[in-house]
C-alpha cells in the first residue's frame, strides 16, 4: 500500500469516528406519549 493509501484509511476511520460520536452524544427527542399511566401497576416493586 502506498502512502496516500495508508492516509485515506486512516482520515476514514477518523470521520468515521467522528460521525459516530457526534450521533451519540446528540439528545434524544422522545414524542411525548398520549396516555400517561395513573394507575398503579402490577409489576411495581415499590408496593
């Protein structure tokens, strides 16, 4: 492999890197959910 080969590999993995970290660290927007649970449920451990 020649030079110019070696640093395009290693300029991906870096913007590969770096895309994958800047998704993870962005926040989740989560829809907020129609029916909110009033009741009690009967899996709760806190009874």
């Amino acid at each position: 492999m020649n030079a110019l080969t070696v640093l395009l590999c290693i300029w991906a993995m870096v913007a590969l890197c770096a895309v994958l970290f800047i998704r993870g660290a962005s926040p989740r927007v989560e829809r907020p959910r129609k029916a909110k649970q009033t009741g009690v449920s009967r899996y709760s451990i806190a009874e």
